[in-house]
C-alpha cells in the first residue's frame, strides 16, 4: 500500500511539473531554426549598429525585441548564450558599460564558449587581440571574430594583419555589412602600401572622433573635389570660409565635428557651388527656419524637429545620401564623426561630384 501511495506521489508530481511547463509562455523546451534566425537578425543589427549603417528595425524595437528574448526561460544553453551576448554587445556599443559588463558575467556563468563572450571581453579589455585570438583557437567557424580581430590590429596600426583577418570572414554575412568589410579591405591595402594613401588622410584613419579643421585640411588635400565645390585652390582659414558663409562667425575649427555640423558644412559647400544667393541669409545661429518651404506636416527624422535649425542641411544631406540615417528614424545630430566616417563620406562626395558635377 505504501509503495502504491508512494508511486501515485510521483507520478502526479511529474503531471503538476509538465503542467506548470506547459502553462508557461516564457519556457521554452526546444529551439527551433526561426528562433536561431531571429537572435542571428539582432546580431546583424548591433553590427550595422557599430558600422554606422542605417539599421532595419528602429532602435526602440530593436530594445524591445532583445528584453523580451532576455526574459524567455530555456533549458537550451547554447541559445541563452546567444541571447545574453548580444544583448551584452548591444548595450556595449551603446556606452552602457556596467550593463554590459554584468551580462558578460551571466555569459561566463552559462559554461558555452560563445564567440559574443570574446567580442564582449574584448571591448572591455586592454589587450582585445589576445581576447580574440583566444576565441578563434576555442570556436569553431565563428561568424564575426575574424572581423573583430581585423578592428583590433587596425587600431593597432598593423594593418597587413589586419586585412587579413577581414579576408577571413566567412561568406553569407548581410550584404551591407559585408561591402564595410571589402571597404576595410581596401583601406587596410592601402595603408599596407602606404604609397596609395596620404599621410592627412593616415592621420584621419588614426583619429576615433575628428574636428572641424581635420574636415578642411582633408577636403583642402583633395584637390579635385576641392575645386569642383570652391574653386581656385587657396590657403584654408577659418576667417576665408567665414567671409563667404562656409562657416558661422562662432565656429572653432579644433571643436570635435558633430554629424549636424557636418551636414551644415556640406550644405554650405555644396550651395556655394551651386546656388550661392542660397547662402545669403542663411544661419544656424538662430532657430529660425523659414527659408524652408515647408512641404511637410512632420519631421521625417525622429530626432530633428522641423523647427531644427539643422533641419534643413540634415535633410539635404540625407537626399543626396552623403550621410546616412542610423536606423531609417533616427540622425543622431549631436553623434561625433569618427576619422571612418569622416573619409567614406569623402568619397561618397567625390563620387556624387565626379558623376552629377
């Protein structure tokens, strides 16, 4: 009899388990490859993220879609690793450090040997190169650490090293993400050669974030484009492009080069060059936008208002698609240009010029 009560116990123990299991949205028991898809799009995005390429979903879903995976309860380790890194990577890129760096605690803890767990490191670590090496020697075919390692030895100056782990990456990767990568290929040769790359635009790829003055003397060292847009080649000042409304009176060219300023100058030029009675009573200075003709109820940007005194350059530059939106959304006006961005959009000029001039 006591065996018989015994076993009943079990068995409907066992039933109230399974039962609560399957009540729950939150658990899931099996992965399937739509699941895998989906942590894979949101890997994508963080990395499109990182390139400064306009991402597919807006940030805000993007936040969304990533807590909500973070809450699923799995007994698939391997998928929780996957969750918890690239929220980890998410928030990383975001400058949200301490975040971060507890979920690459909860990584550690999850005992799998995901390539996020050495991107993550990496970019917390003083010695990011060993950190990745590290992962290429556990990880079998990892999707982005060749790509991480090349951003390592480029940062490193050992662009010849660098080249090579971008020649790397495994094929299949988003399409955009993938021409960066080429661009980075191509950037590294050149540096490798040294012969095929100036020493202002070294000086640029050297830089995380570039000012106003770095802007001129890049575009100064481009003589093609630069007298396509100004002319005659003459000494760059700060007074020079003052006098003809190529900058405001108060600009200070050792001031770090926001993108909205940025897309201010280029409107600037590209006026000067084109319609110059455009600039005559043209400023930043005040708020007043009502040279615009306004065809438009709302904003198409969520982070600049129509009444933006950027409005209008921002907008133009995003037409001419010489600075890209981040997410189809979002500008990120007050965002700073890193030497990159700062020389692809060299070339998205030299290119527009060189086609439409």
């Amino acid at each position: 009899m006591f065996k018989k009560t015994f076993v009943i116990m079990i068995i409907s123990s066992g039933l109230m388990f399974m039962s609560c299991m399957s009540m729950s949205d939150n658990v899931v028991q099996t992965i399937d490859e739509e699941s895998f898809q989906e942590t894979e799009t949101l890997l994508n995005e963080s990395i499109r993220y990182y390139l400064g390429l306009p991402l597919k979903e807006s940030e805000e879903t993007i936040n969304s879609q990533l807590e909500k995976l973070l809450n699923v309860q799995t007994f698939n380790l391997d998928y929780k690793a996957r969750i918890i890194g690239i929220n980890a990577l998410w928030n990383d890129l975001h400058g949200h450090k301490i975040k971060s760096r507890s979920m690459i605690k909860d990584l550690e803890e999850t005992g799998r040997l995901d390539e996020l767990l050495y991107i993550t490191r990496s970019l917390n670590s003083e010695e990011p190169i060993k950190e990745l090496e590290k992962g290429l020697e556990e990880l079998y075919e990892p999707r982005y650490l060749h790509f991480f390692l090349g951003e390592a030895y480029f940062k490193e100056g050992d662009f010849g090293k660098a080249t090579t782990e971008y020649e790397k990456c495994p094929p299949g990767l988003d399409s955009d993400i993938q021409d960066m990568i080429d661009k980075r290929i191509d950037a590294g040769l050149k540096l490798y050669n040294q012969n095929e790359i100036s020493s202002k635009e070294l000086n640029i790829l050297s830089k995380e974030h570039v000012t106003l003055g770095d802007f001129m003397n890049l575009l100064h060292s481009e003589s093609d484009l630069y007298s396509r847009l100004i002319g005659t080649s003459k000494e760059d000042t700060a007074t020079n492009w003052k006098s003809a409304n190529l900058l405001e009176n108060n600009d200070n060219l050792e001031s770090v080069l926001l993108r909205k300023k940025l897309a201010d100058v280029l409107y600037r030029l590209a006026a000067y060059k084109e319609n110059p009675e455009t600039l005559e009573n043209y400023s930043t200075s005040s708020n007043s936008d009502s040279s615009l003709e306004m065809s438009i109820a709302t904003s198409p940007i969520s982070d600049v208002s129509l009444n933006d005194a950027y409005f209008q350059p921002i907008i133009f530059v995003i037409e001419r698609e010489w600075i890209n939106m981040i997410d189809g959304e979002h500008f990120k006006p007050n965002q700073e240009v890193t030497g990159q961005e700062l020389l692809a959009i060299i070339d998205e000029l030299k290119e527009y010029y060189s086609l439409k001039g």
